[in-house]
C-alpha cells in the first residue's frame, strides 16, 4: 500500500494507493513521479503456488479468528504448552503465533492434497 507522510502530501506519497491502480507512486531527487506497471505476478502463480496460497489464506483468516476471541486464545496457548512447543510437522516453535499458524497450514495441506 501506499505510504503517506503528512508533512508534504504531494512529494510523500510512495507505492501503489490500492489493487485497482495501475501503478505506483516513487521519489528521485527529491521529485514524486507516477509510473504506470501492470503487475502480472500473481497472474503467473504455478499451480502448486495457488495451492499454497490459499493455504496461507486459510492460516491467516483462521488464527485472526482464534486471537479475536479470548476464550479460544487461552485455549491455544494451553494446547502449545501440551504440545512441548511442536507442531505436527514435527519443528519446534518460539511463540504460540507461529506454532497455530504452521498447526493450521499443516492440516489444511492435509485436507486439501496437492494434485498436479
């Protein structure tokens, strides 16, 4: 997104304003100039690449809802505690955050197998 500084809004806008936009803000000496790029990346996502990211969306959306709500959380953070830290993938982890987040990616790619 695009990043705005108050102090002088015409020459601080910098990066795209939204997905829509067909390009993006940047500043060289000291002068704001908008250039037009279509971005295709996502547009050349493999296939397994798809998968994965619906797999992250997954994740995300998921432990958002976990967070919100306090009763689930505490939840949580006694599950990580009974589970020594690990995943089901089998790697240890710091935090409660990434310990769900890899415990909900890893059980989406479960249920949703990679098929070419």
């Amino acid at each position: 997104m695009a990043e705005i500084t108050p102090a002088d809004m015409i020459n601080s806008v910098h990066g795209k304003f939204g997905g829509r936009n067909r390009g993006y803000f940047y500043t060289r000496n000291g002068k704001q100039f908008y250039r037009e790029r279509m971005e295709t990346y996502q547009a050349k996502q493999s296939p397994r690449q798809k998968w994965n990211s619906a797999a992250f969306a997954y994740a995300h959306k998921q432990l958002r809802a976990i967070e919100s709500d306090s009763k689930t959380a505490e939840q949580m953070r006694i599950d990580y505690e009974a589970a020594h830290h690990k995943a089901p993938n089998g790697k240890t982890y710091m935090t409660v955050h990434a310990w769900k987040f890899n415990t909900l990616l890893y059980d989406w790619k479960l249920e949703h197998p990679f098929e070419e």
